[in-house]
C-alpha cells in the first residue's frame, strides 16, 4: 500500500511580490495549485513544514495530499524555488492530478548491487549513472516512488540503456516511443583514463625479450 503524505496548506488572499515577501518574513512559502476542473488557488504553507519535507525524496516524486481545512486535493510538485545562498524555499507550484486520467511524472533511480557486480569488484573501473531520474508516464495508482535498476551484473564495457530498465506494471518511458536515439545510456562501466583491463599474457615478457635483443645487437 501506498505511504500518503499529507501536507497542510491554508489559503492566501494577498497576492503580489510586496505580499510574498511579508509571508516570507512571517516564516511562511507562497505556493499556488492549479490544474483540472477548479480555478487555481493561492496557498500559503509554514516554511518550517516545507523545509523538512523537502529533505525526502518522496516530495519530489509522490503523489501529496493537501490538506485545506480539511479539503483534501491529490497533487504532484511541478516547480520549486530556492533562495540562491540561503536555506530557504521561495515559491511551491502544485498541479491536481485526476486519478483516472495517465500523467507525466519524474521518478529517481535507485541503483543496486554496484559495489558486488564484476565492474564494482574491478580495479580501475568506473560505474558512471548518466541519469539518476527519469519520466515516466502512468496512471497516478501505479506512480512508483522509485525505480530499481539492478547492477548485479553489470561487466566493464556494459552500458544500460533506458529500455532496459525493469518498469513496474502499469508504467512507461515515453521518450522510447519517439525513436531509438532517445533509448540514452542510464549506466556506463568503463576503466579509468590511464588503465586498462588487462595486460595481455606474457606481454612484460616479450617486452623484456625485445629489449635484450636489442641490447644484444648494439654488442
């Protein structure tokens, strides 16, 4: 069963850059909902609430509940603002979702078992994750909190690319309808700059047997 995340909003009636700012010093976010049959409404919400949901990752990606009095809307997170040095959250934008109608989220990627594949266990090697979220498109019932991506395997030289990834029922990547240049690269394992796999067999030893023959000439 889905984890619900609720969070408690009240409505703003002053609106305007001189009325965010006072809600700001007040220690509260404007934020605004909008999306479906109902006109967009202004929100304000406690800065200290926004803040610690923030920190998860659930808020980014979850379907949230918001709660008005007691008036409950279904929304997803579309936008967030920040304060470009301080810890502060300026401005929240929440789209409503409609439970039978498929939508458009950003999910993240977990990646598992990269330490104990044969490319986590090499020496040298690199595991770059070229995406760590992806969009996905489904009905809001099947919306993941995250993706597993299972690394178990993974070999220097591999690379995962979007098709492969194991997608819960219910869910798609609409990028791979358009075509095959949009299948990217998810993880790449690939040796460092500078080292390489394997010396061939023997290689130091033929090296060595060149250089005596060498020597041998200049006698």
């Amino acid at each position: 069963m889905a984890t619900t995340h609720v969070i408690n909003v009240e409505r703003r009636n002053d609106e305007g850059k001189g009325a965010s700012r006072r809600l700001r010093r007040a220690g509260y976010v404007p934020a605004i909902v909008y999306g479906g049959e109902l006109k967009p409404v202004s929100i304000q919400m406690q800065h200290k609430d926004v803040w610690h949901a923030s920190q998860n990752e659930w808020f980014y990606s979850s379907i949230l509940d918001l709660s008005l009095g007691g008036d409950v809307q279904k929304v997803l997170l579309r936008d967030l603002q920040r304060h470009p040095f301080k810890q502060q959250i300026l401005h929240l934008d929440f789209q409503r979702i409609d439970e039978n109608a498929e939508l458009r989220a950003r999910v993240p990627l977990h990646f598992l078992n990269q330490e104990t594949s044969p490319a986590g266990k090499t020496g040298g090697a690199i595991v770059m994750h070229e995406l760590t979220e992806i969009e996905v498109s489904c009905l809001p019932k099947d919306l993941p909190a995250f993706i597993e991506v299972d690394l178990a395997d993974l070999k220097v030289g591999d690379i995962i690319h979007l098709s492969e990834i194991a997608l819960p029922s219910g869910v798609a990547i609409p990028a791979l309808k358009l075509g095959k240049e949009h299948d990217l690269a998810v993880v790449i394992a690939r040796m460092a700059k500078g080292e390489t796999e394997a010396d061939e067999p023997g290689e130091d030893a033929a090296d060595a047997a060149v250089a005596d023959a060498k020597k041998d000439e200049k006698k």
